[in-house]
C-alpha cells in the first residue's frame, strides 16, 4: 500500500498514490498518508505518518475547490496536526 509508482499524473507532476493510499510530502518534509474525497458538497480525509505517531481526520464545506488535491484551508491544518513535534 505504501509504495507509489513513478510515473507522469494525468493532470500534471508525478504520481502519487498507489493501493488507494495517497502520499503527501509536507513542508519540512514529513510525509503522509491518507485519502480525501467529495460527496455531496462535502470535503473528507484522512491522513497518518506512516508510524501512526501522527493522524488526523477532516471534513469541511468548501466553497470552491479548483483543481487542488488538498484545499488551501485544509493544508496548513494538516501540517500542524502531522508534523512530528510541530
């Protein structure tokens, strides 16, 4: 589950997830892994280090979302939460 093929991503960069896990390095460089997904207006994910030191799980109401794989509100939330003694 935690290994990512290397290869192009359909809408530009690099794959980057793999058995229905997605993999995300943050600033400093800790990366997580997890899954988002929309439904009925309703964003949702999950997300670990990959020792479980770290977890958290979100689900908000955006008003827009573009193209983005993580929305820019949710972004810094997730870099307190999984960042290791942040």
């Amino acid at each position: 589950m935690f290994r990512v093929p290397d290869g192009p991503y359909v809408r530009g960069g690099r794959t980057f997830c793999g058995a229905g896990l997605d993999s995300m390095v943050l600033p400093g460089g800790t990366t997580v892994w997890g899954v988002a997904g929309v439904v009925h207006g309703y964003l949702s994910g999950i997300g670990a280090t990959r020792d479980l030191a770290c977890r958290a799980v979100y689900m908000m109401s955006p008003r827009t979302r573009g193209n983005l794989r993580v929305p820019p509100t949710v972004q810094p939330l997730l870099t307190a939460a999984l960042t290791p003694g942040h």
